[in-house]
C-alpha cells in the first residue's frame, strides 16, 4: 500500500534550546547567538532559541534574554521560546520572542518533576500565559511531554495525550507538539498518539517532537507522515535531551531527518549542507562527534 505523504514540511530547530539546555559543557552566549544566526541562514522557518525558565532549574538557558537581544533577526523566520508561567512571558515579550511555548505533559509525575505542579495546576499557570499571548499579537504553543512513555511512571495512555491536547487546545494553541521526551515510541504506538490528538485538534495544528534515545525518531517520523503530519522538531547534531528525564538523549538529528526528507520528495526549504556544516561547528564546540549518521557520514564524503 502506497500512502500519500505531506510534499512539504515545515522544520522547527530546537538544537539552541532543546539540544544546548541539557549540556554540560559550558557554552558561551557568543556562540549560542552564532548557532542562531547559522540556523536561520540555512533556511529553518522557525528556531528555538531559548527559554524564560527558573535558572536555578536550567543554567544553561540564564542567557536567553541576552541572545534574544543580540541575534540577527531573519525576515520572516519565527524566533520561539518557551515561557512555563507569565514571569517566563514577560521575558519572552520583552525580548519581542514570535512565539511562546507553554509546556505540560500527558504524564502527571514528569509535570511534577519538570515544572514542580500537577497538570491541572500547569494548565491554570498557563491560562493568563495564553491570554496574554493572543493579546500581544504572538503565536503560541505547547508541548506535551512523555506522550509515548514516562521516565517516572512509565506507560502513558493514548487518551492521557488527548486530554491534555484538548486543554491546551481550549487555550487556542495555534499549535500542539506531541513530545517523546524519552525516544521510547514504536511506529504505531506514535500513530496511536497521534490519533488520539486527532480527535481533538486538526492535524495542521499538530507536530512531532521526537528524541531519538531508542533510535526510533526518524521511524517515528515516517509513521506521523503517513498521518499527514507536517511539521517536525529536529536538533542539529542530534544535540540535547532533558535535564529532568535522566538518560533522555537528544531529539532526531536535523541533518538525518533531512536527508530522508529530500530523498522522499518532501520540501522543507532547507539547505542540508549548510546544517552538516552547523552540526560539524558546533559538535567541535562541545567536542564530541555529532550524533548525526548522515550528517557525519556527508561531511566524511567532503572531506574524502
Ligand atoms: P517553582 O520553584 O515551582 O516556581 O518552579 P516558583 O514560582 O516558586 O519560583 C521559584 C523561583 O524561580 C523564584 O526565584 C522565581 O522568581 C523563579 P527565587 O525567589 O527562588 O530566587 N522563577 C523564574 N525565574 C526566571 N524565569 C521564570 C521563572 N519562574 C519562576 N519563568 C518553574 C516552577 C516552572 C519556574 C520551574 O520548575 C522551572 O523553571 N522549570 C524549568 C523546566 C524546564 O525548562 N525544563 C526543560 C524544558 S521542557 C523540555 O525539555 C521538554 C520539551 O522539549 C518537550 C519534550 O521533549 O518532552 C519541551
Ligand atoms: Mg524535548
């Protein structure tokens, strides 16, 4: 059976975010503020730059406010940065942030263990956050965490994943990612989620958000694609993880879900060379080989 697949993909880069917040290698705002300004320049539609969060729970993103000020603001290109209660807002309109990302989970011991409340509490943190968002004019998501599994209490119901789509959908999200924090989703346990989201939202306003600790991401990929999924989350060199889910690895490597894209037809506006560079760049900065096959495997074949 040949199924029908999006033509085009819209590409969200959380390396700066989702791929730096969890590395413990000291890296500088200056070379932060680069990684952004390279992003942008290989075409990536949206970037996540950063986050408004305590930082005594995550140092590494302390500089946001800093980077938000001194990037150089692509055209046209949607700069995101996630906001967990209104002081996080507050920064995000300060530093003129496109997009606020308001973050909850389908699992109610990784909410506690991530944003310190239950999930009904986030949701009530959230409403002033969303509200304040419409009214400035700024596109607002949310990201539901351990959608396919919990570091904490394991097995995560498709309708716990509903439930929670259907909240933040009630706060007019313009858009829901489906998160597996741990990389522990199968092909059709993705679907499964998935479907359950799709019984409360569009699948416009739907996207996947993959870590690849199982190396099952760009599987996963493929069967939300079959789903009519069309907007991805990927980091550069396969870069990052969870401070709060321990042993979570980073997300699907930006340069491999690339390379399947274009090999499939599918447009994403992106110059996969240019992200090779990018990943080798900042893989030497954090001085470990880039977490990307094909990435890897491409920049081996220039170099040869
Ligand atoms: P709390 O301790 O319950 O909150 O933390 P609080 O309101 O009692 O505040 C405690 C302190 O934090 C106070 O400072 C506040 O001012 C400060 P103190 O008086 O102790 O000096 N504070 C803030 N500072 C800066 N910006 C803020 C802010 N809010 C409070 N916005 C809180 C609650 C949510 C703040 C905390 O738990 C937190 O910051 N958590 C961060 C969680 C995080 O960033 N996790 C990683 C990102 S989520 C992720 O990676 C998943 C995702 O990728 C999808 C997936 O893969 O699943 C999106
Ligand atoms: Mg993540």
């Amino acid at each position: 059976m040949t199924m029908t697949l999006p033509k085009r993909v819209t590409l969200v880069e959380v390396g700066a975010r989702d791929g730096l917040q969890n590395e413990q290698t000291p890296i500088t705002t200056d070379i932060r503020i680069d990684l952004c300004n390279r992003l942008s320049d290989a075409g990536f539609p949206n970037v996540e730059a950063g986050s408004f969060v305590s930082p005594k729970w995550v140092p590494q993103m302390a500089d946001t406010a800093e980077l938000m000020g001194r990037i150089a603001r692509r055209p046209g290109v949607i700069y995101s940065v996630l906001t967990p209660n209104l002081k996080g807002f507050e920064g995000a309109l300060a530093a003129r942030a496109d997009e606020v990302v308001i973050f909850g989970a389908a699992s109610e011991a990784f909410s506690h263990r991530n944003i310190n409340c239950s999930i009904a509490e986030s949701v009530a943190r959230f409403e002033p956050v969303a509200r304040a968002a419409k009214e400035h004019g700024m596109r607002l998501r949310a990201s539901v965490s351990c959608a396919m599994g919990c570091p904490y209490q394991g097995e995560v119901p498709p309708a716990a994943v509903a439930d929670i789509v259907a909240r933040f959908a009630d706060l007019g999200c313009d858009m829901i990612d489906i998160a597996d924090t741990i990389g522990v989703g199968t092909p059709r346990q993705t679907q499964a989620a998935f479907e359950a989201a799709l019984t409360v939202v569009p699948v416009a306003r739907l996207s996947g958000h993959f870590h690849d600790t199982y190396g099952m991401a760009l599987a996963n990929v493929y069967a939300s694609l079959e789903l009519g999924v069309s907007t991805f989350h990927a980091s550069v060199a396969g870069l990052g993880g969870c401070p709060f889910a321990k042993g979570a690895t980073g997300n699907v490597a930006t340069e491999d879900l690339l390379y399947m894209l274009d090999g499939l037809g599918i447009e994403t506006g992106v110059d996969l060379a240019k992200v090779v560079a990018i990943g080798q760049w900042i893989s030497s900065h954090i001085g470990r080989k880039a977490a990307a096959r094909a990435g890897n495997a491409l920049s081996a074949r220039l170099a040869a």
